[in-house]
C-alpha cells in the first residue's frame, strides 16, 4: 500500500499564513485610522478653507514682505532665524510651556 502524503500546514506554511494574516490585520487597523482622523478633522479643515478664502490672494509690502526694499533676511534660512527654547527645572514653577 502507497502512504497517503500529509494534508494541511506544516510549522513553516502555518507561521507564514499567521504572520501574513497579522500583516493585513494591521495595514487595515492602520488604514481605518487614518480614515477616521480624517473624518474627525474635517470640520477644522473646512474652517481653515473658509478662512483661506476670505484671506486675499496678494499681501501689501510691509516690513516682512518679500518684495520689500527693507528686507534684511538673508535669502537662505539658517540658524540665526531660528529661536531655541530651552526647559530647565527652574522654570517648572512658573513656566508658559
């Protein structure tokens, strides 16, 4: 008599079959939340959009303006246009942060 070749998974198969299971589980946990941070922020994105609507399409010159004759800001960002805020504990008391 011929032996009957096994049917099913072996260890192998059956770790890859889980492990691909886990793997599409958590694209689409992934996947609905970020469609529901989507739906929650949609009010504050129609707000911002309404808002950018009502905001004109050009600015006067004025002192930060990029067409301004008295613009002094190099062209290329760098360190000296940033500011770094730095926490220490004496300012746990009474601190804005």
């Amino acid at each position: 008599m011929k032996p009957i070749p096994p049917r099913g998974h072996d260890a192998i198969s059956y770790r890859k079959a889980r492990e691909e299971k886990r793997r599409r589980q958590l694209e689409e946990q992934q996947r609905l939340a970020t469609q529901a941070r989507l739906i929650a922020s949609q009010p504050l994105l129609q707000e911002v959009v309404r808002e950018a609507r009502k905001m004109p399409l050009t600015t006067p010159p004025g002192p930060l303006s990029p067409v301004s004759p008295t613009n002094t800001l190099p062209a290329r960002p760098g360190l000296l246009q940033e500011t770094i805020l730095e926490h220490s504990e004496e300012d746990d008391d009474d601190s804005v942060f």
